[in-house]
C-alpha cells in the first residue's frame, strides 16, 4: 500500500532501462519503495539496472517484456500482479524513432507508433484492471509535449505520444472515483539515452528532475505533470498559434 504521502511500497516499471524510470525508482527506493519490478526487453542493461537498485535496498525482479508483443502482455503482467499487490505502475517504454529515416521507411515509422502507443493501449489495459481489481494504486504514463502539438520535425513521435496521451487521459477519467489513480506526465527535452547527441530544445532537463515532479505529483495525486512546470503555459501559448505561424517556428 501506499503510505499517507502517497508514496508507493511496490514499483512495477514497464520499460526496465529507462533512465527517467531508473531515476524514479532510486528516488522512490529512496523513501519507501521496497518492491520494483523491472519489466523488459532481456539484456545486460536490464539486469544492471536491477543490480544497482538492490544495491540500493530494494528487492528487484526482472520480468520479460515487449511493447511490440501485446499478445504477450497478459501472461507478462500477469505474473507480476499474481505475486502481490502493485501500488504504483510506471509505463515508461517508448521510441523517439527517425523521423527523416522513418517518412521513408513507414514499417519503421509504424515500429515507433506500435511500441508507443499500440503497446502502452495493451499494457494500459491489463495494469489498469489490475489495478482495479486490488482497489488502489497509480498508473503513471510517461507522455511528452511532442504529442501536445505535432511538430514537422517529430510528428510520427509526436503523433504517437498524442495518442498515448489521450488513452491516459480517458481511461484516468474511466478510472475516477475506483481508487485508482492515472497520472499523465509530460515532460519536455529530457537528457538522457533517447536524446543523446540531439540538439538540446529550450527548457532542456534530466531525469532527475522527472523523477522530482512524479514524486510531488504523487503526494499530490496530480492528474497530469509537466516538467519543467513552465511547459505547461509555454505549451498553451504554442498549441493556440495559428497553423501558418507554427510551421515557421524554429522547433
Ligand atoms: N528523453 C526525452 O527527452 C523524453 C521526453 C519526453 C518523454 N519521454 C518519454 O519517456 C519515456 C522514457 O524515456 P527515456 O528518456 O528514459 O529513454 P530511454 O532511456 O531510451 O528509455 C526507453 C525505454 O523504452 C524501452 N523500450 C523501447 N522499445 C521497447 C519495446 N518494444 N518493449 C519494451 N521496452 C521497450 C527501452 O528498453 P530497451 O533497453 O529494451 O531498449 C527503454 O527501457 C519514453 O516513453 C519517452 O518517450 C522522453
């Protein structure tokens, strides 16, 4: 259960490498999470990360997982939930993709839009009922202000973060009142493996500082996050502009 500041005792990561969910958990772990699940692609990375957050203390499993497999979904999840209750589940999987490789190759571009938001819509789905089923927890989805407003230079990503974001949004609404909690976070540039070597965008920040936002936003039981919090105005102003205007920003 979780204790009265809404932290979680029991972590189930979906998306086992992630370094904005890797932050997460440390921080987590750090309070009084003692439970985390890493579920994921096998690797040497996977099994790292679960190394480094036993060392931290916590007890950590690994369990294999494919966004690109939603067939294997239930059996998966299913496996985690049948061990104990889950307070807080972190769906953080997600590809930024190519997007000039991508325009040309739409088998990969379709790749980005399966794992993205087909993936998370499956995933979603079994956590959230499982979720129910036990009576309480969070399903915090990793979403991006790419999906806010499509962009020329990311609108597969983009596009495929809206439609994960809208998932999150409408089953956080299907969820109210059950004793689940959805929590949509949106954070901008974030530093870390996915945008290694890119241009930084303004506002840039790490997955430190996500980690940060989805603590408070936990105590708070927040609906949606945004990080940094400035994003959200700045977002607002960029999502009203008029088409013509858009395309020629420089983003
Ligand atoms: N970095 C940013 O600027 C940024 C900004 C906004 C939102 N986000 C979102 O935040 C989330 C985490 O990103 P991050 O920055 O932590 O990037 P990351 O370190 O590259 O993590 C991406 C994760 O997705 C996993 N993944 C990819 N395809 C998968 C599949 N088919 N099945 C299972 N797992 C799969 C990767 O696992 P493998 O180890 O198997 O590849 C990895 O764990 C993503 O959803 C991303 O879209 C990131």
């Amino acid at each position: 259960m979780k204790d009265a500041f809404g932290i979680p005792q029991s972590l189930l990561v979906l998306g086992g490498t992630s370094e904005i969910a890797l932050a997460t958990a440390r921080r987590l772990v750090a309070r009084r999470t003692r439970t985390v699940w890493l579920a994921g692609r096998p690797s040497p990375a996977l099994d790292r990360a679960a190394e480094r957050l036993r060392d931290l203390g916590a007890e950590v499993r690994t369990v294999a997982f494919d966004a690109l497999d939603p067939e294997s979904h239930e059996a998966a999840l299913g496996k985690v939930f049948a061990e104990g209750d889950i307070d807080m589940v972190l769906l953080a999987f997600g590809v930024l993709g190519d997007q000039a490789h991508d325009e040309r190759e739409p088998l990969n571009a379709v790749r980005v839009a399966q794992t993205n938001y087909t993936g998370a819509v499956s995933a979603g789905l079994i956590s959230a009922r499982a979720l129910q089923a036990q009576g309480h927890g969070s399903l915090v989805v990793l979403s991006s202000v790419a999906g806010e407003r499509a962009r020329r230079a990311n609108f597969i990503y983009g596009s495929s973060k809206a439609g994960l974001d809208a998932f999150a949004q409408g089953l956080g609404d299907a969820l109210h009142g059950t004793g689940v909690h959805v929590m949509v976070v949106r954070p901008g540039f974030v530093r870390s493996r996915m945008t290694e070597g890119m241009a930084e965008a303004p506002l840039a920040t790490t997955p430190e500082a996500v980690a940060t936002a989805i603590e408070l936003g936990l105590r708070r039981r927040s609906e949606t996050v945004w990080v940094p919090g400035a994003l959200r105005v700045v977002m607002s102003a960029l999502r009203h502009l008029p088409r013509g205007v858009f395309r020629r920003l420089p983003v």
